[in-house]
C-alpha cells in the first residue's frame, strides 16, 4: 500500500470500467456535497430543492446506493457508521410521538434522512488520502466563495443583513455562518503547512487563501462564540508547524499580520465591541439569554428522558420561541438519553481513534472534531449539514494507515 492511501491505485484500463466509472461519479458527486455545503443558502432554489447542497447529497447518495448495488461491493462498515445509523432510525421512529406540530416534524426529519448518509457515501468513496485532500479542497473552495459574499456585504455594501454591525449572507444565520468558516480553518491548515501531503500548488494556495478570508469572515459575523471556535481551530499551528517549511511558516506569519492590520483599520468598531463582550457575557452567566432557554429545555428533557419529545420537537416541548442553542440539549429534549448517547458514542469513537491513528491527518482531525465539540455547546446543529461533513472527516482522518479488510463482497462470484 502507498503511504498515502488506503488501497492500491487502479490502473487507467480500470477506471474505465462501467464499475468504477459509477464510482468516480458517485465521487464527483460527494465532492460536489462538500464544495456546496459551505454556501448552501447563499444561493436559494425553488422547492423542494431548496440549495445546492440538498441536490448534490441526494445525487450522491444516489449514485453511491447504485454502484453498491451494481458492483456487488461495499466498504465493511465500522462501529461508527452503526451507531449513525441507529441515531437516524430513532430519529425517525421519534415521529411516532413527536410533539411538533407534523410539517415542522417532518421537515426536519427530512434534513436528518439528506445528511445522515454523507458519512456511509465518504466512507465508501474516499479510499485514499488524495480523495481525502481533494475533499477539502472542495470545502474549502466553497467556503472562500461564502467569505467573499460576507466581506462583499460588509465592505462593498455596507449592510448588515441580520443586526447592526453583524454581517452574513441572506438565509445564514451569522452563528451558524461563523461555525462552517471555523471547522474549515484547521483543514486549511493541514493543506498549507504539511510539506508530507504532497498536495498540488492549487490545494496549497487555495488553503492559503482560505485562512485570511474565512478569519475574515468570522469577525465580520460579529458572532462571539464564532470567535471562539476559531480561535480552538488555531490551535492547530504549533502541532502543525514541526512538518511545514521555514517559507509556510513565513508566510503564516505573514497572513495573520496582514489579518491583524486588516481587522483594525476595516472592521466597523460596533463589530468589535460586540465581540469584545465574549468575557462580559460568560461572567453574567446568562450568555445573550441561552442560559435561560436551557433551564427550560431542561425541564422539557425531564419530561421525556429516555427517548425524546420528538425530532425537530425542542421549542414545543420546551415552550420558548428560541431554538436550543446546544447540539446535546437539543438532541437530549428531542431523542431522549438514547439519542445523546449515540451522538456522543460518535465523538468518543471518533476520538479514540484519532489518538491511535498515524500520520499528519491526526492533528487535522482532532481539532476539526474538537472545534465542532465547542461550537455545539452554544449552537443547535445536529441536523445541519455541516456537523455530518465535520463527522464523516473526522472519521476518515482517524482511519489514517489503519484501514484493513475494507471490502465486503456482497453478492456469490464465480470463484
């Protein structure tokens, strides 16, 4: 096996064949999945589209159910993919006694049953370390694209779309906004300082370029807990910086210099202010009024503890108008015990494995998955595609040269 993949290249002859042909499709498409997930609403589609994104995930799990089908092969699924598996079957079965009213219900489980499968359809379609970078690369491409508009809107326009001195795209939420640029800043990272990946001058540049926009971006959402998931997200530099070159290491001081002068001189100062008030606000202890949506979620968790009020279910059963700002109350009041036991089954799984796991991907996605852990104490994100694509790469980074027996053969061959 080459030290960058997971199974042996294929020759041109082969990846002609109607078989992977139906793969590199299926490919085509999940990276598709990832370069639109990160600007999903900044272009909005008529129903039941909806975005980009929804249209690139049913394709690929389309595709990806097909080639399963038609090769008669599969990737052995690992305990990881069960446990996401039965947190979406419990999600669904939750519609039994949802106490949502029905077009909400469903609507949310409709999100969960488009972004659950991007971890079977990655794990299937991403079997080497160069189908991994090119993933990221997508993200990250699709992420600079949503951090022009930001800067478009602030510096160009001069609106802030959702409050004063808040800036965003329309159909974002600037929290939410704030997260997808966050979880992209170590993967970016991992392209632009590790001289081992090997990885095409485009994917460097394009990491490079990530970095300062998407920074950017973050402040300019005015989204305090975005600032703080950025700044876990760096906490990558100094694990990364004993594989990168004295000229990237340069050049990342270069990069966040020429940040810092950017954010001084061009930032409105009402932006700044509401960000300084990070500290402010955990000292109160009510944290722009989450605490007292909590409390109340709370007591809607004790009412249905060990499975839930229902999927999409948590402002009903809670009785507030605000969402659960925290992925593991939201997923306690809606799918119970039983239901935030398989989420966090997934990040200790993912843990465990990434500590085991070798090679410069370790520190990628160890930090990916940990700015997600502190982005959901304060967001709601279990159903939103981001958290699925952060999962499925977790995973595939602890997978790094520990991947055996991947194949199941799932149909009798002639041997």
């Amino acid at each position: 096996l080459d030290r960058h993949s997971y199974e042996p290249e294929v020759t041109m002859t082969e990846s002609l064949h109607p078989d992977n042909l139906l793969r590199r499709i299926g490919y085509f498409a999940l990276w598709a999945y990832f370069f639109t997930v990160p600007f999903e609403y900044s272009i909005v589609l008529r129903e039941p589209l909806e975005s980009y994104a929804r249209v690139t995930g049913v394709l690929a799990l389309l595709v990806g159910t097909a080639a399963v089908i038609v090769t008669g092969r599969a990737r052995r699924w690992k305990a990881f993919h069960w446990l996401a598996l039965l947190y979406l079957l419990l999600v669904s079965i939750s519609l039994l006694w949802d106490r949502a009213p029905s077009e909400e219900a469903e609507h949310a489980l409709r999100e969960y049953l488009l972004v659950i499968p991007v971890i079977v359809i990655s794990w299937e379609f991403t079997r080497s370390v160069k189908e991994r970078t090119q993933l990221i690369f997508g993200y990250l491409m699709g992420g600079i694209l949503s951090a022009l508009l930001v800067i478009r809107e602030a510096f160009v326009l001069h609106k802030a779309l959702y409050a004063a001195f808040r800036y965003t795209i329309a159909g974002w939420n600037p929290n939410d906004l704030a997260i997808v640029f966050a979880v992209g800043l170590p993967l970016a990272l991992y392209l632009a300082l590790d001289q081992s990946l090997h990885a095409s001058r485009v994917q460097v540049w394009t990491a490079w370029l990530y970095l300062p926009l998407a920074s950017t971006a973050i402040l300019l959402t005015g989204s305090r807990s975005g600032l703080v998931d950025g700044v876990v997200a760096l906490g990558a530099i100094p694990f990364l910086l004993s594989r990168s070159s004295r000229t990237r290491i340069y050049t990342l001081l270069a990069i966040f210099a020429s940040l810092l002068c950017v954010g001084l001189t061009l930032i409105p100062a009402g932006t700044w202010h509401l960000l300084s008030t990070v500290g402010v606000q955990m000292q109160s202890g009510d944290l722009d009024k989450r605490v007292k949506v909590w409390r109340f979620g709370w007591q809607a968790f004790l009412e249905s503890p060990l499975f839930g009020s229902g999927v999409g279910s948590f402002r009903w059963a809670s009785g507030t108008l605000y969402n659960a700002h925290n992925t593991y109350l939201q997923v306690s009041v809606e799918q119970g015990v039983a239901g935030l036991f398989l989420i966090l089954g997934l990040i200790v799984i993912s843990f465990a494995r990434l500590k085991r796991a070798k090679g410069p991907g370790r520190v990628a996605g160890i930090f990916l998955l940990l700015t997600w852990v502190v982005a959901a104490t304060v967001d709601h994100t279990a159903e939103q595609r981001v958290t699925w694509v952060v999962f499925s790469l977790a995973f595939l980074f602890a997978c790094d040269h520990t991947s055996h027996d991947v194949e199941l053969q799932l149909q009798p061959t002639d041997q």
